[in-house]
C-alpha cells in the first residue's frame, strides 16, 4: 500500500526512474496495461487518496464547527429577538452582512430589496455551489418563556428561519476556513421574504445565479416533525405548488320568487364547486397528488334576492408542472360548461405562487452521502412522501440542480414542534447539523469528478 501512495508509480512518469532499462519498463508497463492492473491500480490510488481527503474535511468541517458554534447560537439569538417580516429584513441583513465582511468575504446588499449574497472564492479552479438561507420571520406574538424572547410586538421567528440565518453564517465560518483548499467557489444566499410573496425569483431575476454561474444549490429547514439528530431527505417531488385561484360567476339577479326571470349564480357556483371534485377525483390520474379546496364563497345578502354574481376562491396545491398546468384548465373548462348551460359568464383566473419543489436525483445522493459522514446512515431517513405545503427554494430547484432537505428538531415522536406557533422554540444545538451538513455538502459537491 505504501506505494500506492507514490504518484509516480501508477504513471508513464516511472520511466524517469531508471531511463537505462526503458525497453525493459516499457514491455511490464504493455504487460500490466494489457492485464488492467495498471487502471485498477490508478483507481485504487485516487479512491485511496479521495477516501483520506473525505476524512480529513470531514473532520476539519466538525472541528471548525465546534469552534464557531457560540457565535452562531449568539447570532441565532439576536436574529430572534429582532424578528423581521418579509422584504423588511433590514437588522437582519445588516447583521449578515457585517458578519460575512469581517471574515473577508466578498458581500451584496440589497438583492430583491433586504437580500444579501456572499461569495467564497476557493484556491482553485472548479464549480459554484449555492447555499440558501431564509431570513423571514412572522406575524406571531410570541408566547414561549425563552431568555432571548422576541423584542417585538406580534413578531416572531417562529418557523425556524433565525437558526437557518445564523446556521448558514456557521457554515460560511467553516467554509471560508478551508478556501484555499476548495476547487471552486460558494455562493451564500440569504433570502427575504420566503413566508409570503417569496423572495427567491427576484434575487434570481436581479442575477443571484451569475457571477460567477451557479452550478448547484442546497439548502435545508428545521424540521418540527423530524427527531433532532437526523436529517431527511426525498428525491423528486419534495413540496407543492400553493396556487391560488379566484372565480366570478356572472347570472342576473332578481326575484327569488321568479328565478326564471334571472339567471341564479348561486346555483351555477354549487355545481361548479361539486364538479371540480370531480376533475380531481375523475379525471386526473390518481397517482398525482393534488388538493383543491374551494375556501370562499361570497354571494347575495338578502333571503329575497337572487345575487347578480357569486364568487369563489381557493388554493390548488400540486406537486408536478404537468399537473399543476392541466388543473386550472381542467377547472375553467368546468365552469365555463356550467356558466354556458345555464345561460350566464364567468371570470376565471389563477394567481401562480412558487412552483413545486423537485429535488434532483443526483443532487440528493450527493447530499445523502454528505450527509452519512455527519450523523452515520442511521442518523438519515429516506422519505417517500412529499409534503403539500410550499416552499420558494423550488425557484433555485428550477434553475439548477438541487436538493433541499431537513433538520430535525423534534425531541420525541410523541412531541412534534408546531412551526407557525406561539410557542415555536428548539435546541440551538441543532444548528451544529445544518452547519454541518451544508458545509460538507458544498465541499463534496465541489470535490466531484
Ligand atoms: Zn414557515
Ligand atoms: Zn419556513
């Protein structure tokens, strides 16, 4: 084994060895060729090599973690006591962006309004890795007994964005430790905005994915559901689109004791509600999920008159484009079916919101094998499963080849923590996987063949 550890051995630079028996070298050298030693020996080398590489980062990125870990709880708590709304993460960003500069890396303010952009450049040559933070908090009054309670009225970090904040500043302490190792660089994305009209198109449409061109992205939410410890992971469909949709039908009003001198929308909007169970039910394939739920009906306001027009709204949750494109055809076909046969018109559209989460299969395993060499493969869960809420990474997800997983925060699978509460609160030490984990993914993901 010692000599596999000679570069020169598995190379045609050996016959600078011994340049006087160069026939004799060259006839072994056709003999191993021939044989496929010498390929399998190159292969071991490299595996050997790579193998020991992978060791050593891993170790680095665990020992650097530990190191930085007090000031990211630190920074976790301030971001928490000054939670934020969507596109006025103003402190937030601040905060990010002095932390980023005092390291020497390279920073962008004011992305998509409040969003900042980091680049670690690495000592060599090679890719671009995205990794994404959300900075967002919500319109919650906080009612959790923690030291480092929200200090503002009706606001709160109570979806976990504040440890993914400060959970990506780790990962960038990590990363900008082992610079002049990576081949190749790492772009920091800390997003505004992701709990509401979403803040990762613009950043994209402002050029977040050039300069340098943004070869992969991942990115990672603690997870209320997941046990603290492990990591999940799904290929493919993660998250659904939140479309949502808004329908007017148009009759004429009159009488209700004369309704065949009106046209009743009342009526007309009961069977276009009931037939478009059916295009969920019927006429799409069961095998794509999909959710329409009709969440308002608004219409008339007396018990003697037929209303001039109903109208209804809802949300359309799918987890493909090609479903999520062929339902709200499906649906305006309904309902202009319905307006036509019973003699009145309608107005029909859809409000797009983020588009399905897809996490690339390729993406996933390098995130999967990343992963095992931070928590061990009994540490990680596979789902199959997608999850019907959304998520604005997706925009990311469409435009490179990605993977976003989750963190565990749970203390007991008889105690899941409900995001969007209150009482919202978890173990800082969590953050140390996330660091982890997105340090050693960017490290991996650059380090490929
Ligand atoms: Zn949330
Ligand atoms: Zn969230």
């Amino acid at each position: 084994m010692r000599r596999l550890q000679d570069d020169n051995f598995c190379s045609l630079n050996f016959f600078a060895i011994k340049p006087v028996k160069k026939e004799k070298y060259f006839i072994i050298y056709c003999l191993l060729k021939y044989y496929g030693v010498i390929g399998k020996m190159d292969k071991a080398h490299t595996d050997l090599k790579k193998e020991r590489g992978d060791v050593m980062s891993t170790e680095k990125i665990k020992e650097l973690a530990e190191k930085y870990y007090p000031e990211v709880v630190e920074l976790r708590h301030y971001f928490h006591m000054y939670p934020e709304l969507a596109f006025e993460e103003v402190k937030t960003a601040a905060k990010v962006a002095e932390t980023l500069e005092r390291l020497g890396i390279e920073v962008q303010t004011g992305v998509a309004k409040t969003g900042v952009v980091g680049l670690i450049r690495g000592g060599k040559p090679g890719k671009t890795v995205l990794l994404r933070a959300d900075m967002d908090a919500l319109k919650v009054q906080e009612t959790a007994d923690v030291p480092y309670k929200s200090k503002v009225p009706g606001v709160m970090h109570s979806c976990g964005h504040d440890g993914h904040t400060a959970g990506l500043l780790g990962a960038a302490m990590v990363l900008n430790d082992m610079k002049e190792e990576l081949p190749g660089n790492v772009k920091l994305v800390f997003q505004p905005a992701e709990e509401e009209d979403g803040g990762a198109l613009p950043m994209i449409e402002e050029g977040v994915m050039e300069n340098p061109k943004v070869d992969a992205a991942f990115g990672c939410h603690l997870w209320g559901n997941l046990l603290e410890g492990k990591l999940q992971f799904k290929k493919g469909s993660l998250m659904a689109s939140p479309d949502a949709f808004d329908i007017t039908i148009i009759g004429k009003g009159g009488h209700a004791a004369m309704p065949h001198l009106s046209i009743d929308p009342v009526v007309m909007a009961a069977q276009v509600i009931d037939q478009t169970q059916a295009v969920v039910s019927r006429r799409k394939s069961p095998l794509a999920p999909a959710v329409v739920s009709f969440t308002m009906v608004h219409g008339g306001d007396a018990y003697n008159v037929i209303p001039n027009e109903v109208k209804l709204a809802g949300t359309i949750r799918t987890i493909d484009h090609q479903t999520r494109k062929w339902i709200p055809e499906a649906m305006e076909a309904v309902v202009k079916g319905v307006t036509e046969a019973g003699g009145g018109s309608y107005e029909f559209s859809v409000k797009k919101r983020f588009p399905p989460l897809i996490n690339d299969d390729e993406m996933t395993d390098v995130a999967i094998d990343s992963a095992e060499k931070i928590v061990g493969r009994d540490n990680i869960t596979v789902s199959k499963e997608p999850n019907m809420g959304g998520e604005d990474f997706a925009y990311f997800a469409q435009e490179v080849p990605s993977c976003y997983f989750f963190v565990g925060i749970a203390k007991s699978e008889d105690e899941p923590v409900s995001h969007h509460h209150p009482e919202f609160q978890w173990n800082d030490r969590n953050m140390i996987l996330s660091m982890e984990a997105l340090a050693q993914v960017a490290v991996d993901y650059l380090n490929r063949d």
